[in-house]
C-alpha cells in the first residue's frame, strides 16, 4: 500500500548465500581483472586532479602577490624596479603552469578544467594588469597563450652530447588559456583597476581616473555584446564590472565637480566614502 515498507530485492537472498558467492568469486578471474584496471584507471585520475589542485591553489597563490607587487606601481619612487620585480614572479608562475601542462600530456584537458580554471583566471588577472601598467591596453588572449609555449630543459643529455643530438627539435609543451578563463580574467581585472584608481587618487593623479574610466567603458561595452549568450560565470561577473565602472566614473565626476575646492590629500577620502555610499544604495536596492 501507498506510505508501506517496500521490501529491496536483494533483500530476498539469504546473507548467508551472498557471503558464500562473495567466498567463491575467482579473483584471477575476467571480471575482476577487468574491475581492478578500472580501479587503478580511477584511482591515477584522482590522483593527477588532485596535482592539479594543488597547482592551481599555488598559482593563484603566487599571481595574488603579483598583482598586490603592482598596487606598488603607483607610490614606488621607482616603478621599473616594481614591473621587473613582478616579471620575476610571473617567471615562476609560468613554471607551475609548465608543471600542470606536463601533466595533462596525452589527456583532454577539458576533463581537469575544473581543476585549473581557478588558477588560470587569477594569472590572466596579474599578466593583465601588469600589461595595462605598462602599454594601458588589454592583453589578448593569444599573447597570453604564446608565453605558455615551454621548452624542455636539458639535463641528462647535457653530459651525453652526441652530434645526433643536435638534430633533433626541442620537446615543447604548451597549455592554452580557454576563452572563457580569459573573459573571467578580465572580469576581475576591472576590480584591481578600480583599486589603481583610488590610490592614484590618493597621490594626487588627476590623469590615470580618467583614462581608467575610458577603459573601463570599453571593456563593459564588449561584455555587453555578449549578453547572457554567454557562459553563466560571464554573465555573473557583468554585475560586478559594472559595479567597479560606476565608482570609478563616480571619482571622475567628483574630480571634475569638486577637484578644484578639495585638496588633493583629501580627494581620497572623499572618493572612498562615496564609494561606500553606492556600496550600501546597491545593497538596499
């Protein structure tokens, strides 16, 4: 009857007949080495996902604090030694993104992208926003994949040089940035040049606002082109590029309104509680 016991039907086996069938199963048998490849199988997939976790958790490690090395950019007395600082450490982010494209040789990395799609959005952010520091334009996503092109190190065949050696071509890996880990990359950059923005504000640049306002609408533009056509995770970071655009354009305003008859070491402070003034409005509404 409806709301009644529903008996299983492995129930309706004696557990002394299912222990006897478990004792008698042959264990050099085709099944059971079929099952037991498929285990291994299993068991060296969860083991690479979870290197690649780790990876990936490094390199996101390692790109945050680039990206805060840059923040220096703009109050260092010497910005050039900043930008060859940071090249240093993405030097060695791209050796961990080296480590994980070794480890999808022969795979699809579409099966891992789960597991490496954190860590190559937050080095898309640094490289970005180093390359912004430096030309104040977007890098592109095949710029971006041509310094992901890596070559084999000699070692071994250092000691053992033959003249046959010299003919063969270098054994190269290469890991691709997705167009999605590259919008998402952008996505956040928008946030760390709202973050420019205020401190130049603070070290009294007038100029920088405004030529981040104008990127800034440029990117929002493009995103918007895309629409909810895209990626679910694309349409989801539109709010907070939108977000960032509006505090940005708001301290243009404020500098253009108001620059003259505020200070320039209060121009900060004022900008920053405006901005917490539209963070509390967008939280109402």
């Amino acid at each position: 009857g409806s709301g009644g016991f529903r008996k299983r039907k492995h129930d309706n086996f004696p557990h002394g007949q299912r222990r006897e069938e478990k004792e008698n199963l042959n264990p050099s048998s085709a099944l059971m080495s079929s099952f037991k490849s498929f285990q291994l199988e299993l068991d060296t997939r969860h083991d690479k996902y979870e290197r690649l976790v780790k990876l990936s958790r490094d390199i996101t490690i390692e790109s945050k604090r680039t990206i805060f090395l840059l923040h220096r950019f703009i109050s260092a007395p010497n910005g050039e030694e900043i930008l060859n600082e940071s090249e240093v450490k993405l030097d060695g982010v791209r050796r961990k993104i080296k480590q994980v494209a070794q480890e999808l040789i022969g795979e699809d990395m579409y099966q891992f992208h789960r597991a490496i799609s954190p860590g190559l959005q937050e080095y898309v952010e640094a490289v970005s926003f180093q390359y912004f520091i430096k030309t104040r334009s977007l890098i592109s996503v095949e710029e971006i994949n041509k310094q992901l092109i890596f070559t084999a190190e000699d070692r071994e065949e250092t000691t053992n040089t033959t003249s046959n050696s010299h003919d063969k071509p270098p054994h190269t890996w290469s890991l691709k940035v997705t167009p999605v880990d590259y919008l998402l990359g952008v996505a956040d950059l928008t946030g760390e040049l709202m973050r420019l923005c205020i401190s130049s504000v603070g070290n009294g640049d007038i100029d920088t606002p405004f030529e981040l306002s104008q990127f800034l609408r440029q990117i929002y533009d493009g995103f918007t082109f895309i629409g909810n056509t895209g990626p679910y995770e694309v349409s989801k970071k539109l709010y907070t590029l939108k977000q960032s655009l509006a505090k940005v354009e708001n301290a243009c305003y404020t500098l253009k309104v108001r620059g003259s008859e505020i200070p320039k070491h209060m121009l900060a402070d004022v900008f920053s509680t405006k901005t917490e003034l539209i963070d509390q409005e967008e939280g109402l509404a």
